[in-house]
C-alpha cells in the first residue's frame, strides 16, 4: 500500500504549541508554493496506484477556494485505488460550506480538525481561536457531507482533570468516529517553551490518559493505537501505514517520503523550496534500523505486531532476541494470538522501555 502526504505549510495565526514547518498565509506565498508543489510532484511520482491521500500542514483551509481549487486539482494527477481514503486537515474557524463543496468535488472522504480544546482558557493558553459554539456549529455543518471525520485532542495543558472530563463529554456529544488525543509537549522555539509554561505533574498525566482510555473504551470507540480512538471501521488508514512502516511519498516543505528504504526529507527553508531545491536528505535504512522501526512503531498499535509476518519479511525469528525476550519477562509486553503487543497497564510508559530495542541486536 503507498500513502501519498502534502504539506502545506500556511497558517492564518501561529499557534503558541506547534513546532510544524509552517509560516503565516501570504497570499503571494501560497501561488509560488503551489507551482513549485506541482514541479516536485510530476518531476517524482511515477504512477504508481495510491490508497491513501493526506493534505496536513500548517492549516490547508487557511487558503481562499481559488487556492484549494488549485491544490486538489494539482493532487488530481495521483491514481487513485477504487477504495481510497483522502483526508484534509482544517481548523473549526476557517471551514465552510464553500471549501466543504471544493472538498466533495474532488473526492476528499475524510476531515481532520484540530480542535486540542473546547475550553476557553485552555484555548487561550494554546493561542486556539475558536470557541465551544463555533466547534459544534462548524462540526454539524461537516457532518451533514461527511462521514468519516476526526478531531484532535491535546491534555495535560493544566493540572484540572475537570475540562479533560468536559472534552471528551463533548466530543461524545458530538458522535463523529475517530479522535486523536496527545499529551502536550513543549517544543522549542513554540512560544509556550520560550514562556516556560510547565509540564503537568506526571501521576496527573497518566491519570488523565487512563481516564480518556477508558472512557472512550467504554463509549463504543475502539483504542487501536496509543494516542488513537475509532468506532468499527473509521481507524486512520493513512496514518496506520506509518505504523505499519509502509511507503509513502511526501510532498511539500519539509515533508518526509520512505521509498525503497530509503527516508527522504524535504527541506524546511521556504527560499529553497521556492528555488526547487526540494531535497535537503536522503537516509538508506539498512536491516537493523528497518527491524527497530518496524518494532517501535509496530508496538504503537493496541494490536501489535504479526509475528508470522515479522519473521517471513526478515527470514528471523522474533522471539528468539534478546531484547524481546528481556521485555517479556519484564512482564511489559505479552503474545496473544501470535501477535507481539504491549500490556495494556504499560501503554502510557511504551515510549520509555520501547528504547532499549534500539541498538539492540535484532
């Protein structure tokens, strides 16, 4: 399965979080970006079939429709599987039934907004500009054209367990299929770093994503992959193939392709993407790093890793390392129906003890 991910890069205001490679709309910007985004797309697709489309940023709604229209009709070169999945990302303030009939006309099936809060201060703290009214309003209006949509969650922001409570309340309320729930994280150079803003006590933490889990659990959505929750049949199939460490092609300012074992970047300097000087790496993965990947990502996902499928990729046997067999015996991850996953108590400390699988003899 290939993936294809266009970056747009546009934003009409810079949130006080996000560390993206993203700048603020300019018009002037958008027209120059998009014909050096055709450039890089025709000089490197080949034609292949694609079963997945994703247009993430930065904020993709941020552009007028003369510029949407532009951007889908640019994308239109992909060949698209007969059962494909396309997403947009869009913020609740910058949606219409405008964009929403550009989005049908070209065969967008799936919306992601991030909306991280439906709390008012929370918002503030995070430099969100939309309020709960607009979220619900603007939600409706989509889900009278589509199905298949998601909304982004972040925790953790303060230490009042109360609003998570009220947040995922409300996203219930709203019976959309899919929803994304991250901790905050303090990125450098984001403004909320440089003002020193503090991480929550980490107990408080875990009990906020122990009482997501099990709240949404409870509510009909199924926990298939740490940060991610989905009713039957609506999981991300785009980003499961991240986890899957499957292919894809990344278009656009500072996006990531995996071609061939091969990890492409793009470069994140607007000037040199403007000037088509796209490439700014290009990292061969060798079996070891392919193996830890395919392990560390693969363990993301409440399912876990198929370890018939493990071994006949690598012609190894997975529960034969000793890495493997340190973690099971540590009683942090288990084997059922011959598939390697992380216990279900140990989700929220994975990150932690799924390092020791790098450099590992594998």
């Amino acid at each position: 399965m290939l993936g294809v991910y266009i970056h747009i890069p546009f934003c009409n205001k810079i949130c006080n979080y996000c560390d993206f490679c993203k700048i603020l709309y300019d018009s002037d910007y958008v027209s120059k970006y998009l014909d050096k985004l055709e450039e890089e797309i025709k000089s490197r697709y080949k034609g292949e079939l694609v079963k997945t489309i994703y247009i993430g940023g930065g904020t993709p709604s941020s552009l007028n429709n003369d510029e949407l229209d532009r951007l889908l009709s640019i994308i239109s070169i992909f060949n698209l599987d007969s059962e494909y999945e396309y997403t947009i990302e869009c913020n609740i303030e910058s949606i219409d039934i405008n964009k929403i009939n550009i989005f049908k006309s070209y065969g967008i099936n799936r919306i992601s907004f991030g909306v991280e809060s439906f709390d008012k201060d929370i918002c503030k703290i995070l430099g969100r500009n939309h309020d709960e009214d607009m979220v619900f309003d603007n939600i409706y209006l989509t889900k009278k054209y589509f199905d298949n949509i998601n909304i982004d969650l972040i925790y953790g922001v303060n230490d009042n367990i109360e609003i998570v409570k009220s947040d995922i309340a409300k996203f219930l309320e709203l019976n959309i299929p899919h929803i994304s729930c991250y901790s905050l994280i303090l990125e450098e150079h984001t403004k909320l770093f440089i003002d020193k803003h503090d991480y929550i006590d980490q107990d408080k933490d875990r009990e906020m994503y122990e009482y997501i889990k099990d709240t949404l659990r409870k509510n009909g959505y199924k926990h298939y992959e740490i940060s991610n929750y989905a009713r039957d049949g609506y999981e991300s199939i785009h980003n499961k193939s991240y986890w899957l460490n499957g292919s894809y092609y990344g278009f656009g300012l500072g996006a990531v392709s995996y071609i061939n074992n091969n990890r492409i970047s793009n470069t994140k300097n607007m000037s040199k993407y403007l000037d088509g000087n796209y490439k700014d790496s290009c990292q061969y993965e060798d079996i070891q790093t392919r193996k830890e990947n395919d392990l560390i990502l693969g363990l993301r996902l409440i399912d876990g890793i198929d370890i018939d499928n493990y071994n006949n990729k690598y012609n190894d046997n997975l529960l034969d390392k000793d890495i493997i067999n340190k973690l099971l015996n540590d009683g942090y991850i288990e084997v059922i129906n011959n598939r390697l996953r992380c216990k279900d108590k140990y989700l929220y400390l994975e990150n932690y003890f799924l390092e020791d699988i790098i450099g590992s003899e594998l």
